[in-house]
C-alpha cells in the first residue's frame, strides 16, 4: 500500500510520523504549487471552494507519483466539507485513475468505524496499539504548531529579515526526527530555544493582528501566499484562531489557540448563536476576543464563495463598530494575485498604524488634561 493525503500546512510531518509507525508506505504529494492549483481547477467544479480545487491537485501530483491508496478526511455538514471526499473521488475516478480511497470520519462519529478505518491501513492494529500510535503522531503535530505559533511572535521583533525563518525550519527538521514520547518533548523544547534565540528588538512598536477565517486558508501558506511571513517581515505580531491539531482534536479545548471552542463560541452568542459550519462562528468569536485582549486587528481569510466564512462577512459590520477593531476581508481563489493581496494588506496596515497614532494622541491629551 501506497498512501496519500493532501497537504495543509504542517500536517504532513504528522503524517509522515503516523504511517512510519503504522508501517504502511507514505507518498508526500509534492508542494503545492501553482501547477498543482492549475491541475485541480482545470479537474474541479468552477464552484468548488479553492481547497477542494488544491486537494485535487495534491491528489493528482501524488496518484502520479505511484500513490495507490487516498485518504481524507470526513465530515458533515452544514457546509459543503462533507461532501468534499466523496466529490474528489469522483474526479479522480472519471479522469481514469485506480485506487483505493479512504474516508476519515471524524472520532466523535463512531469511536469503532474510526478504529476500523486504520485497521484497512494496518491489519493487526489493535485498539491500544492505535491509541499509542495516535497519541505519539499528536504530540508529534503539537510540538510543530507550539513552535510554529511562537514563530507568528518573534518574527514581528526579529533584527535580520528571514532570520525565524530560518529558524523555524531548522526547527522543523530537528522535531521530524524525534519518533519516542521523550525524544518528541525534548525536540519540541530544543525547536522553541531555536526561535527565542533569533535576535529581536523587544522595543519594537509592532501592529498586534489576528488572522480568523476558514480552516484550510489559515492553515496552508500555499493557498494565502505565505501571508503570515509577509505580515511577519512588516514587523506584526499575529495570533491565528486555528492550528492543526485543535483541529483534529477531538475534545473542544483548543490548546494551542488557548480558548476552548465553548469560550470562544460564547463570544461570538450575541451575533451568532447556532453552527453554521467551517469556521464561521469561531471567526466572530475570535474577533470579539482579540478586540477585548487590545489587538489593533483582525484578517479574515475565506475561499471565494465559502458558506460559513460568507455569514460570518456579514455579520462583522456590527462587530467591527461594537468592538471598535477593524477587519479585512481577504476572499482567495484561483484568481487571486499576491500584488494585489500585499497591496491590500500594506493599506490595512496603514489604517491600523494612523488609528494607532490618534489613539495614542488622544491618550496623550488627557493624560495632559489630567494635570491641569
Ligand atoms: S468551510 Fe468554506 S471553504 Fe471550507 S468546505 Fe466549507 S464552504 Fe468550503
């Protein structure tokens, strides 16, 4: 068996860590690449949301690779996610290709139809050994995201361009070898001592951002064109609302984020009380608490057409007056450009940078008047 997966972000360290110790083979699609976006479009519904369309793509590049099998994950509704496997297999089988294809529903589903699903993979897994392999692999995928979450921090501060950067992937490589529990701990430890070292100007005045939106585009640099470094590199400290493993995670705790899904749905309850999918509540709920912990403000990333992300858009009006941050909406698809995203971002930043600026007036007068 030869298995693929499409990629998003790091997920495919975990990936890589997973099958090593399920010993079945993993074919790493290549990066996402223009290319890999101009085959699945070219395979896809034109309406398709723009992960799917990449997904075809990975999925492609890799069944060209010699990947026999294709797994992805499964879902529900009320978006269209649920149906995103059962759509690419379709495509895949109409242009020809043979293969097995594997739904990964998600483990609040069916505990048992879970466990079957990795015994296709590996005949002979038991349930403990699965629950070993699994929480490995996830320690593994939450040492990348806590190093990589640091790295949205330091960059804003760091003295030479690129240096977190270079840092990070450093990291990476070092956490890719760790395979035991202890082994996994002390490279994730190692990983974090590498970024903290990066030379940084803690007097920095930076622009504190949040970036909320849809799961994939916050999650695959591909897809939003590495705009994290390029926020990064114009000196703003970014927290983002999804990580890969609060993902996946089948509790609701959201470690890394660091505000459990109820708390933060709970902010959003006075504009948005019920699920509407994706991430569309999050994102609300993610704007309001940013708006409360002082941050200038917030990018909100979606696929063109994405129905959760949509509702959330037109909710964020009233959020934006109510909690006095403002918020960009960036909307991606095969279309987009990165001049014009980094033109758009440049302006925002302006805006945050002149509200900043007659904040910090206006505090400065009364702190005056408070003396007279
Ligand atoms: S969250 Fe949005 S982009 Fe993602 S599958 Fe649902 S509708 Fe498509």
């Amino acid at each position: 068996m030869k298995i693929s997966c499409p990629h998003m972000g790091h997920l495919h360290y975990m990936l890589e860590d997973l099958f090593e110790r399920l010993d079945v083979e993993y074919v790493k699609p290549p990066v996402s690449t223009t290319k890999t976006l101009t085959i699945g479009a070219k395979h896809s519904p034109e309406f398709a949301c723009l992960p799917l369309k990449i997904n075809v793509g990975n999925f492609i590049e890799a069944l060209d690779m010699g990947a026999d099998t294709l797994i992805m994950a499964g879902g529900h509704g009320p978006c269209r996610f649920g149906y995103y496997g059962i759509v690419e297999e379709r495509i895949l089988r109409d242009l020809g290709y043979e293969f097995d294809f594997i739904m990964l529903e998600p483990f609040n589903d069916g505990k048992r139809d879970f466990y079957k699903t990795f015994k296709r993979l590996s005949p002979g897994l038991t349930i403990p050994r699965l629950y070993k392999i699994l929480k490995a692999s996830f320690a593994k995928g939450r040492a990348f995201d806590y190093v990589h979450k640091r790295s949205l921090q330091v960059r804003a501060y760091e003295v030479n361009r690129g240096d977190t950067t270079r840092a990070l992937r450093q990291a990476e490589q070092l956490m890719a070898l760790a395979y035991t529990p202890e082994e996994i701990e002390e490279a994730g430890r190692e990983a974090l001592a590498l970024i903290d070292a990066v030379e940084q100007d803690p007097d920095r005045d930076v622009m504190k951002v949040a970036i909320v939106g849809e799961f994939f585009l916050l999650l695959e640099p591909f897809s939003n064109f590495g705009l994290e470094e390029i926020l990064g590199h114009m000196g703003v400290y970014l927290e983002r609302t999804v990580w890969v493993t609060d993902w996946i995670a089948p509790n609701r705790e959201n470690k890394v984020y660091g505000f459990p899904k109820n708390f933060v749905e709970e902010k959003a309850e006075p504009y948005l009380s019920h699920n509407v999918g994706g991430e569309g509540r999050e994102t609300i709920g993610g704007i309001v608490l940013m708006a409360e912990r002082g941050f200038d403000g917030a990018l909100q990333l979606l696929p063109f057409g994405c129905m959760p992300e949509n509702i959330a858009t037109s909710i964020i009006p009233k959020v934006q007056r109510d909690h006095d941050i403002p918020v960009l909406t960036l909307a991606f698809d095969e279309q987009t450009g990165r001049a014009g995203l980094v033109t758009r971002v440049e302006a925002f930043m302006d805006l945050l940078a002149a509200r900043r600026g007659s904040r910090l007036a206006l505090a400065g007068a009364a702190a005056a008047t408070d003396k007279i």
